[in-house]
C-alpha cells in the first residue's frame, strides 16, 4: 500500500482554545446533522464538552496542552500533561496550544503519558502529507506524527484568503483545523475577534453579545459548513482512525511503501 494514496476525503479537528458552550455546541451540531466524524482538541471541561461524550462514534476528544508562560495547565511540562490527564484520561492524540513543541516535549508526551499521536506540525497547504513516526526509546513504539493541512486563522492571515472548499483529489492527507470561536464569528479577518475580546475581555458569554461582530459574508463559518457537506458524502475519520489505518499498513502485512 503506498501511504500516499489516502482517501482525499477531508478530515475535521478543532481546537476549543476555551471556546464558548454554544460556539461548542453549534459545531458540534453541524457535524451531528451530516455524520461526519472530528476530533476535538480540548482545553478544558464543559457541560458542552460532556455533551461531545455522547457521540462517541462521531467524535474523538484529544489534548490542547498550553505550554505557554502563564498557563492555566500548569507550570512545568509534567504539570500541563497531568493536567490533561485528568481532563481526557481516555486520549490517545494531541495537538500543542500554540504549536509550542520540542524533542523533550514529545519524549514525555509518548513514553510517559501514552500519547499515541500528535497533530502539531502545520505544512499549511503542502500536497502529498502522510504520518511519520519518531522513536525516543528503544523498545518503545514511539509516537506517530501526521502533519495537517489546514488552520483557519493561519488562512485569515494570508493576503488573500480563499474560503471556498472543495474536493481534493491530489494525493496526502488533507486535516483541517478549527476553532469554534472562528465557525460561530465566521470570521475572516482575525481582527473580528480582537474587537469582540477587546469589548469582552473575560470571554463573549452569550450568542447576543457576539452578535455584532459575525460575519455576514463567506468566512470560516461558511468554509467549515461547505467541507462538513464535502466529508459526509465519503467516509470520514478520526484522528486516531487514520493513525490505526497507518499502523496497521505498517505492519509487515500492510507493506508500507
């Protein structure tokens, strides 16, 4: 099997980055509505987060560890890991705030904490992207590493952001990253979320008071809609699903080529 003649269906994720319960929830809903699957990088608990639970065969909840001077998670790289620990036991992938990494970093991330993938290597709008896998211990499996394509405020700060989607038929993996907060705005200029965090430093708490800062023409709200439709009319997967995939050709019966 040649890795690089994956299904171009593309593949969902979101960073909550403490997003709102309804920004949450509305994602969430556009997802339920096709039956398309996503995993859900999180920053922390929710009723909105334990809403995500229970569709279980849609969505895969992974880790958004802060590593970040100041951060909520903690203070030292076993203090944030710990901490998501306990938010998600049940993880097996994640993708680091910030995309804040290191060879440390992922060392303790697979052989002391079990992670199993990570998703934080962003070759924005690069063809023919596939896993890799890198060994920090002998004897070990080490961790499974799967670029992704994709990043809607990383797209807002192109100088021309093209926010039609559409089916990919060239070869690699096409995962695309969202934040709920982005979906809900629509935003399509990252300067629609300054204003509304500069109107509502604690963070905007309800639908009525983001209102005023939605975009009303195409965006990265009507972008994530048009791919949800895209991803419901082939299989879609998971983060971990695609990882299984790959393990399982790497096999000497799978015949990675």
């Amino acid at each position: 099997m040649n890795m690089l003649e994956y299904d171009p269906t593309p593949v969902i994720t979101l960073d909550l980055d403490w997003a709102p319960d309804f920004c949450i929830d509305y994602c969430a809903q556009v997802l339920i509505d096709q039956q398309v699957k996503a995993t859900w990088f999180l920053t922390h608990l929710s009723p909105a987060v334990e809403r995500l639970r229970n569709h279980p065969k849609l969505f895969e909840l992974g880790w958004h560890p802060n590593f970040m001077p100041g951060s909520t998670h903690g203070s030292t790289m076993n203090e944030v890991f710990d901490h998501m620990k306990t938010l998600v036991p049940e993880a097996r992938c994640m993708r680091t705030h910030n995309l804040v990494q290191s060879t440390s970093m992922m060392r303790m991330a697979s052989v002391e904490y079990g992670v199993e993938t990570d998703v934080s290597l962003c070759l924005l709008g690069t063809n023919f992207l596939m896993p890799h896998r890198i060994h920090y211990l002998k004897g070990h499996p080490g961790i499974l590493r799967i670029p992704y394509y994709w990043e809607d405020d990383l797209i807002a700060m192109t100088d021309t952001p093209d926010w039609q989607a559409r089916s990919f038929h060239t070869p690699g993996l096409r995962i695309y990253d969202f934040h709920p907060i982005h979906v809900w705005l629509n935003m399509s200029d990252l300067s629609q979320h300054r204003q509304m965090k500069d109107r509502y430093p604690m963070g905007c708490q309800s639908p009525e008071q983001s209102t005023p800062f939605i975009n009303p023409g195409e965006g990265t709200g009507t972008f994530f809609k048009a791919l949800v439709d895209i991803a419901s009319q082939s299989r879609s997967s998971t983060i971990s699903e695609i990882s299984d995939r790959y393990v399982a050709a790497e096999s000497p019966a799978g015949g990675v080529s």
